[in-house]
C-alpha cells in the first residue's frame, strides 16, 4: 500500500499548458506524450461526469468511482513516474529528480497566477483553488527530496515500518484530492461544461482534502526522518 | 490581564532551535508566545502522532503537547512547501 504513495502527481502535467515548462517536460519524461494521453482519458472518463451531476448526486458518485480512479491513475503515472524514481541512485536519476524539484516550484510560480485569474471568472475563490493545487505540488517536493535524500527503497521501509496505518488513510486523501483537482481544472482551464454549484461543491471538498493531506505530510515527515522520530517515539513513550 | 501557560523546552526543541537562523529564531520566539495564550492554536497531528500538535511558521513546524496551561515543547521540523 505504502509505494503506491511514492509517486509523482498528475498535477506534473499542468506544466504542458505553460509552453516554456512544457519542453522540459519532455526532457525529464521521455514518456510524457503518454502519459498525457492516458491522463486525459481519466479526465474524460472519471471526471467530466462529475461536473454535470446536481450537488446531491455527487459524494455518491465520486465515492462509487473513487476507487477506479485511483487505479487508472496509478496506470497512468508509474511508466514516467517510476523510471525516474528507480534510478534516484544514479547520478543522472539524482539530476533528473533536482530537475523536477526545481520545476515543480517553478510550475507553482506559474500556474498561481494562472489560477488565480481564472477561478475568479467562475466566481470561486482563488485562494482556496490555489491552496488546493499548493497541497499537490508540496507532496511532489517532499517525495522528490526522500528520494533524493534516503532513496526509494529506505523511504519505502520507513514508511511501512514507521507509518503504515497513517499512509494508508493519507492515500486516499491524496487521491481524492487529485480527484477533485483534475475535475476542477477541466473548467477552470478548459472551459468544460459544468454546473456551478456543484463545481463550488468540489472545490470546498478539494480544500479540505488539501489540508488534511497537509497535515499527513507532516505527520509523516516526522516519521520517515530518522533524527524526528527517535525524538518523538522516545517522547511519546515516556508520557 | 491575559493567562500564560507555562513552557517547558525539551533539550530536543533547544538543538533544534540553534539551527535556524537568527530571522526564524524570533519567529519561532512569538509563535511560543502565541502558544502560551492559547496552547491549542495549532493543529493536530495524525495517527498515532495524534497526541502531538504542530504549529506552522513557513516552512518550519513546532512539534508540541500542549496540557491544561502547561506546553512541551519538543522539536521544530522543517518541511519544504511552496505555499
């Protein structure tokens, strides 16, 4: 359960609609073209649905397709994904990956503004659209820099050794939250037809799972960084 | 007159707070502050951490447990973030 955790997000993918990030892209995956086609095709299945159903209709529906989504999605990023993790002992994995740090940072400085101007033409709030995207980008930094640090099979046993039950329930806000995210964007950056008050319903849920994947992420940071968890543990013990 | 809760630092939070820098020393010194006033302004964390609050300054978080007006400090924990 806990490597399906250890992998980039979707949200890489916004990059292709910024033409100067889109051609490193293709530089860092050589699969990119791929993977976007098969993302797309998760948009068109999973997520465009979702847009045209009446508020009361949708915690249904996305809890009934939650759990293909997630497998469609994990499908869709392990081929790019998992090259780069893989070779995170290689000198040239380890220059990919600073690469990637570097761009998803970028991309944030990006598509802030990009978000921001557009979520105010469907009246939603740009700062919780924003947040929402930040929480993704934020998982990215800090599974690019585990791997980077301690390497893909250490952060995966510490996970499964320190964390197991907490990265499981963190994967299925992740996910949710990629859920919410790629259907949000389909409007926000695609104009796809929707209704409104079923669009501020998804992006209330997406920032709600933004914060708590936020707070996962430093529960889980304690955890897998030897030097937080001993102090911790031994803290914990003593009470 | 406003109640302050009593601090006590763990050695751990001490070695911690002597690598960071001078700006994010004082930010960390009024977010102690802060905590003295109201111990639970923080947010919990997860699992079996669950007991344990952290209070975010950036990219910067002070692991604590807070008690009826009375606060552990134990560790600050960095974790990079672009928002």
């Amino acid at each position: 359960m806990s490597a399906i955790t250890v992998l980039t997000s979707p949200n890489i993918a916004l990059g292709r609609r910024i033409e100067f990030l889109a051609n490193e892209l293709e530089t860092l995956f050589p699969k990119f073209s791929e993977m976007v086609e098969k993302l797309e095709e998760v948009e068109d299945k999973f997520c465009r649905p979702l847009l045209l159903l009446r508020p009361e209709e949708l915690e249904k529906e996305f809890s009934k397709q939650l759990s293909s989504f997630i497998y469609h999605i994990i499908s869709a990023i392990i081929p790019s994904s998992s090259e780069l993790l893989l070779n995170a002992d290689k000198d040239v994995g380890r220059i990919k990956i600073k690469k990637l740090i570097g761009f998803e940072k970028k991309l944030f400085e990006e598509i802030k503004h990009l978000l921001r101007e557009k979520s105010s033409q469907y009246e939603l709030n740009p700062e919780d659209v924003i947040k929402a995207h930040a929480a993704v980008i934020n998982y990215d930094i800090w599974i690019l820099n585990l791997v980077l640090n301690i390497g893909l099979d250490e952060l995966i046993r510490r996970i499964s050794e320190r964390a197991e039950d907490e990265v499981q329930e963190f994967t299925r806000y992740l996910y949710s939250l990629f859920y919410t995210l790629m259907t949000i964007d389909l409007v926000i950056l695609k104009n796809i037809p929707h209704r409104k008050d079923t669009l501020k319903l998804l992006v209330s849920w997406s920032v709600y799972y933004a914060e708590e994947v936020e707070d996962y992420l430093d529960t889980l940071n304690l955890a897998v960084i030897n030097e937080t968890y001993e102090i911790v543990k031994d803290f914990l013990e003593k009470q | 007159m406003k109640v302050k809760c009593k601090v006590e630092e763990k050695s751990s939070f001490k070695r911690s707070l002597k690598r960071l820098n001078q700006k994010t020393k004082k930010r960390v010194k009024e977010a102690i502050e802060i905590l003295k006033e109201k111990p639970f302004s923080g947010k919990t964390l997860k699992g079996k951490y669950k007991r344990l609050w952290k209070y975010r300054i950036g990219r910067y978080r002070i692991i604590y447990l807070p008690k009826s007006c009375y606060i552990q400090l134990i560790l600050i924990s960095l974790r990079d973030s672009v928002y």
